[in-house]
C-alpha cells in the first residue's frame, strides 16, 4: 500500500544476520562503545536503521524507541492479507526479536518520546526517563489525516497500524455494507479485500479520478473498472459532509444530498508527516523534516529517514516527500552509513507497488511531467497478461506503471534511475523484450 507503497525484496532472516555480522562491508569502525544512537519511530525506516548501523560499523550503543507495542512489522500487508485474516500481525514482523538481540539493539516498545533537548543530547520519554545520545535518528513516519466528520461513532475507521486493522476485522461479516471515503490506494486495497469478503462496497472519492493524485487518467480508468467488475460502486466528483448514526455509524451523506447507507466506514484520505519532535527542538521542518542528501538535519547531531523527510532527489532535481517503504528502507541505509562515518549519498529511484484482486500494479519513478504517455499490451483485455504505461519527456523516460509485468517494470526501474534514452519504438513492440527498451 500505500500511496504509494512499495518495499524491497523480502530476506530471511539468516540472511540479515550474515549480512549484519560480515565485518568486510563496515568501515574502519570509526565509533566507540561509550557512543549512543537513539532512533526514534521503530517501523520501516527505525528497524532497517538500527540494523544497519551495525552493519556500518557502530560499536555503540542503540536504542530503538516505538511507540506501538508489536514487534517491528511490514505495513504493506495490513491493507490486504493482514485485513482479509490470511496473515497475522506477528508473521508479518520485520524481523525476529533475535536479530535484535543479536546485534544488540535495545528494543523500547510501546514507549513515547516526549521532547527532544538538542543542546543537551538527550530524549525525554513519557515516562520522564532521559537518555543522552551522542546522534539520533528520527523515523517517525506520518499519521493518518483525520476529518472532523464521525467522531465517536462506532464503525467509523482510519486504517494505519496494526491495531487498526484488528479492530476493523472484528466488525466484518459477509453482507454489510461498508462505506470507504477516500480512492487512493489504501482505499482501493481495502476495498477489494472487503469485495472479495462479500461485502457491499461503495468508494467516494472526492477528486475527478480515483488515484488522480499518483498516475495517469489510463490507469485510473483501469482500476476503477477493475473494482466495478467485481461489484464495487465507484463514485468521484464528490464531497462528504456528515457521517450519521447513534452510537454507531449508520450512513453517509455527501454534498449533493445522496446517502449511502453503511455499517463500517474507512476513512482513508492521506497521511501527515510526524514533524511534532523535530519543530519542538528547532530543527528546520517545511514539507516534513527537512534532510540534506545524507539524511542530515539543520542539526548535525540528528539525521531522519522515511516518510517524515523532506529531502533533495538528484534524480528528478527537486525536494521531495515520499509515503513509501523503499524510499523508508533506502534512505534509513544512507543514515546508517552516515551516523557510523561512512560518507554515502542518498539518490534510489522511487518505486511502489499495490495488489488488488489478482492484479500487481509496480510503478518505478513519479507520474507528473511527461509530454508522452505510450501503452504496451491492451489494458482492455481480461487474459491476464497485463499490460504497460510509460511516461516519456523527449527521448527519457520519467516514469512507468507495470499491470502484471514484473520484468518491465524492472526495465523501466534501470532506464529512469540511470537516465537511459529509450528505444521509443520497441517501447511498443510486445514481439521484444524488454533488454531492447533502451536506444542504441
């Protein structure tokens, strides 16, 4: 999920504990053991950093503060498997409590931070205890946006953490009908979980297109039939003012005057960066916590990593804000290595993904100035071969959106990250492979 949400390649754990344990990749150890690193937020970008800040070489000490409960775990897989009870919270953990143990990681769950002192080094918890660091981390993520509308009804949901989706599967029974505002992709991946569970499913999207904000109108079109063949209402163009009921949620009423009756709502209409920490000591925050392309703050004490950064891409040669586990894993990586003294930059491409039904829809790159859109295979047809979009400006190719077609979208990734010029010609041509994509 996700908007949009990808991740990288799933290891077993074994193999990240080699990983983490092969000295021949860490640096000259530049640390010492009297050293802290406290990381703040233990999701993606917290886990992937602490473990990777071994692996670079920090001899120290870390302390990983979460404020959930659970273990370490993937979000993707709570709009879909998690959601549709094909997997539980603990087999989706990030990795297992050993490999924290392992490399001697302070695991703290289910603990807040309360206030950073940058001056004096130290983090205050909820608990008033206080842990001096010599750098800190902050993977903080975001939170969901919430609207003024349902408050305190029962049946009203947000759907970010794990106990979020707990609560929503306790109220799902086949036939009732659940109401879902918002169609990015946490909307859609819920509601093609809910149709497969026989549920009658209505979407509201309040843009001209469901997920407008992150591709093309070709594979909005797409999508939304996709939902609507298997019975999913699809609704844009319109604006929720009131969600009803006494005690619990009863129906939603949208500003033309049509109600939809519901006995669950999910209220999936974007996310906020969790900045609160970072403005409260002073550290420079515009569209999320301003980074530099070390993952740095204005604080050179204090680096940040996943969706709570603000950061240079040198790719598309501008800032950006990315809700997204690869860029949460990569970036974490680059703030690890930097923390430790092992200089490294940070410029992956952005990539995502998103299941729904039998469909996997890979994108590589960011969908916004193209002055070419070319489709390969017919989006039309139902044989299961999916089909291609591509995002050209001049002969570069910016972004791609791969329907079931994993070895284009891997293609495409290449093209974009190393700014290839494109064969625009077998682009088109499905008798070719996709090596011929690039010119020359």
């Amino acid at each position: 999920m996700n908007v949009p949400v990808g991740a990288s390649p799933a290891r077993d754990s074994q193999s990240i504990v080699t990983e983490v344990g092969d000295s021949s990749r860490a640096g000259p150890a530049p640390t010492s053991r009297d050293q802290v690193c406290v990381v703040v937020g233990a999701s993606h970008a917290g886990s992937q950093l602490a473990i990777q800040l071994r692996k670079e070489g920090w001899a120290g000490r870390i302390v990983l503060i979460g404020a959930e409960s659970h273990i370490p775990y993937h979000r993707p897989p709570l709009s879909k498997s998690v959601l549709a009870g094909e997997k539980s919270v603990e087999s989706v953990a990030l990795r297992p409590v050993a490999m924290y143990e392992t490399n001697a990681i302070e695991l703290r769950l289910g603990q807040c931070v309360e206030q950073i002192l940058p001056n004096e080094k130290r983090v205050v918890l909820a608990d008033g205890e206080e842990i001096a660091y010599d750098k800190l981390a902050l993977c903080t993520g975001a939170r969901v946006r919430r609207i003024a509308l349902g408050e305190g009804l029962e049946g009203v949901h947000y759907l970010r953490t794990a106990d979020d989706v707990l609560a929503i599967r306790q109220a799902l029974t086949p036939g009732r009908k659940a109401v879902i505002v918002g169609g990015g992709y946490i909307g859609l991946e819920v509601a093609a979980v809910f149709a497969a569970m026989q549920l009658d499913v209505t979407v509201l999207e309040m843009a001209d297109r469901i997920l407008q904000r992150v591709t093309s109108p070709q594979i909005s079109e797409y999508f939304q039939a996709l939902h609507e063949s298997h019975g999913v209402k699809v609704v844009t163009r319109t604006s929720v003012t009131s969600i009803r009921g006494e005690g619990h949620v009863d129906g939603v009423i949208c500003e033309d005057g049509t109600e939809y009756p519901a006995d669950i709502v999910i209220i999936g209409v974007g996310v906020i960066p969790e900045t609160g920490l970072a403005e409260a000591a002073g550290l420079e925050v515009a569209n999320g916590i301003v980074v530099d392309e070390y993952a740095r703050t204005s604080d050179p004490h204090i680096y940040a990593a996943g969706d709570c950064t603000w950061h240079p891409s040198a790719i598309y040669d501008r800032r950006l804000r990315l809700e997204c586990v690869q860029n949460a894993l990569d970036q974490s990586r680059v703030a690890a290595a930097n923390i430790a003294g092992n200089t490294t930059t940070y410029d992956a491409l952005p990539w995502f993904w998103s299941d729904q039904y039998e469909i996997k829809l890979q994108s590589a790159g960011l969908v916004a100035e193209y002055d070419q859109l070319m489709i390969r295979g017919d989006r039309r047809n139902a044989d299961g071969k999916g089909f291609s979009v591509f995002y050209l400006q001049g002969d570069r190719m910016v972004a791609a959106d791969c329907v079931n077609r994993a070895k284009e979208f891997i293609a495409c990734k290449r093209l974009i990250a190393e700014k290839i010029a494109v064969n625009i010609a077998a682009l088109v041509d499905e008798s070719g492979a996709p090596d011929t994509f690039a010119a020359g």
